[in-house]
C-alpha cells in the first residue's frame, strides 16, 4: 500500500500495524489525513473506530479515512455524525480501484465527507420507520443516495441530469422535511444525510 500510494505521488509520513502509537506519530509527522482500518490489532473488532475518534478529538484538523472489509454501518456511522468535516469511509476492496482511493484522500483532506457507495446502498436497502424519511419523494431520495457519497452539486446534477437550480430546490425541501435548522450549508448536507442513513 505505502508503494503504490508513493508512486502516486501521495507523500507517506508513516505507518503502525496497532493503534498504540498512532496519537505520537500524528502529533509529530501532522499527516493531511489518517487511513485506519476499522479492525485492527489486539482484538480486532473496533480499535480503528476508536482510535479515529481518539484523534478526531485531538486532532480535529487532521481527516480520517476509515477501512473496513465488510459494511459495517454503527461505528462508522457514529463518528459520522460526531465530527462529519473530512471523515471518509470506504470498504477495502476500493483500495484496489486507486483511483477511487485517492480521490477519497484528497476529498477527506480537502474536509469532505466521503461515504463509499455500497455502504450507502445496503443502507438505502433497508426499512425504515422514520417519518420525515417517508415524506420525501422519489427525487429527493435520489439526491440524498448521491449526496451521501460526499459528492458535491455539480457531480449531483450530472448524475441525475438536473440542473443545479432543480438541486437547490431539491436540497432546500430536505432540509424542511427533516427539520434542519439554518446552520452552514456543508453541517446541514451532512446531517441530512446521516438522518436518511440512520436505521
């Protein structure tokens, strides 16, 4: 990994196999962004989770790119929604597309949200009870899966072939229906979109 993203031009300060020294190496190397598997070592269930909130919370300038082997939605999810500004989330098996992996690391570096898009599917897939979910028709579901993969306005109305005042409209009528406050305009994408994720 550490070669293919140096012949990428993607410059590497460092790497660990655990999470122990990870918030001395941050705090020493200040990396644009960390890429931590969700699993790692000693127990491998939730150390990554952990430890990107850990710096999350240290180290709130720094973006984290979470990695996972299957979709996994709670954690993930959660440090979401704790701290939504360059935070990215894809299954490993995009690692292998390197060119979706650096446009994540530049999108999370730049702050970006960046959610992987089989992620947003198996969610989308599910049931839901949420009534404000409910309340919105068949387009504005159609903006909030493609908002949900971080991508911005301009890659909205290419995808769904509308124009970017259709989009506004669209945007503005979410926000309404899940009752989303005036805040900036980046807090309220992101809150829309964990709301249309949470199960």
């Amino acid at each position: 990994m550490v070669k293919l993203l140096t012949e990428a031009g993607i410059e590497v300060v460092g790497e660990t196999g655990d999470c122990e020294g990870l918030p001395q190496m941050v705090a020493d190397r200040a990396p644009e962004v960390v890429m931590l598997d969700i699993r790692m070592p000693p127990s491998h269930t939730d150390e990554g989770i952990r430890a990107a909130a850990g710096l999350r919370e240290r180290f709130p300038g720094v973006g984290v790119l979470l990695l996972s082997q299957y979709v996994e939605t709670g954690g993930p999810l959660r440090a979401l929604a704790a701290s939504p500004r360059g935070f990215g989330y894809l299954l490993k098996e995009r690692v292998a597309d390197f060119g979706e992996l650096h446009d994540a690391l530049v999108r999370v570096a730049a702050g970006e949200s960046v959610i992987d898009s089989q992620v947003v599917a198996r969610l989308l897939g599910r049931k839901r009870s949420d009534s404000a979910v409910d309340e919105l028709t068949d387009r504005e579901r159609e903006v909030l899966a493609v908002m949900a993969e971080g991508r911005s306005n301009e890659a909205i109305t290419r995808c769904l072939a509308i124009s970017g005042k259709t989009l506004e409209t669209h945007i503005r009528s979410i926000f309404t229906k899940f009752g989303l406050e005036p805040d900036t305009q980046y807090h309220r994408r992101v809150q829309a979109v964990i709301t249309y994720l949470r199960v």
